[in-house]
C-alpha cells in the first residue's frame, strides 16, 4: 500500500486514562478557562439587557441626559451618592475632579453652538459641581 498522504490535521487522544500527569492538569485548566469564559460572557450578556430585560425600552440620548449621566459620575467620585453598580460609598476626589475638569472642556468647544436652555443648563450643572468639589477636596 502507498503511504498516506498528510492531510494537514493531526488526531489526539484526548481519553483521560492514556495522559500523563502534566496533560491532565492541562486539560482540567482549559476547560476551566473556557466554562469561566462561558460564565463571563453570560454574565456581561445579562448585564446588556439591563434589569428590565430585553424588551424595556432604553431612553432617549440627548444632550442633557448625557450631562446628567456625567454630573452623577461626579457626585459618585465624590462619595455624595452610591455606587449604582456596588451599593457602596467610595470617594476618588482625582476622577471626580476629571470628570468635571472634561465637562468644563466640553463646555467651551459647545459654547455658542447649544440651544439656551441647553447652555443655561450646562453653566449651572458645571458651576454646581465644581462648587461640591471645592467643599468636599477641603
């Protein structure tokens, strides 16, 4: 008979009674990684859908949402309400002050290009937080 020509795949035992030590420790730490990979991404799918589920409706983006999500980062950073995602209190008084400090960035590349209560909103959010920084850094 003719030698078999090289298919270009190989064929492993893969039965747990024919490896060594070392292969079995292998395997056992493959299939680990790869259930706590199953587990992550079930895990930041649930996440996705957020506590309502898939069918609730997200709402609507616009731009004073966008500033009320960002000025409750602040206040977060600065220990004045919870964590939404832990329950817990921390303060981290260098992100907060980041957090407002790219706020008053983006408040000059906008100026002159939002509507007036847009604007008014935006001067007030910013003069608010930056107050509550300077008592809480104190």
């Amino acid at each position: 008979m003719a030698e078999e020509e090289d298919k270009g795949y190989t064929v492993k035992d893969r039965r747990f009674l024919h490896m060594s030590e070392e292969e079995k420790a292998a395997q056992k730490e493959e299939e680990a990684s790869k259930a706590g990979a199953a587990e992550a991404k079930a895990t930041k799918e649930e996440a996705g859908r957020g506590a309502g589920g898939p069918d609730v409706p997200l709402p609507e983006i616009t731009f004073p949402s966008f500033l009320f999500s960002m000025s409750t980062a602040v206040f977060v950073n600065l220990g004045a309400v919870a964590d939404p995602a832990t329950g817990e209190i921390n303060r981290n008084l260098p992100l907060a002050k980041q957090t407002i400090d790219l706020l008053g960035l983006l408040r000059e590349k906008t100026r002159n290009n939002l509507t007036k209560e847009e604007e008014d909103l935006f001067d007030h959010l910013l003069y608010d937080l930056r107050l509550r920084y300077i008592r809480e850094a104190k």
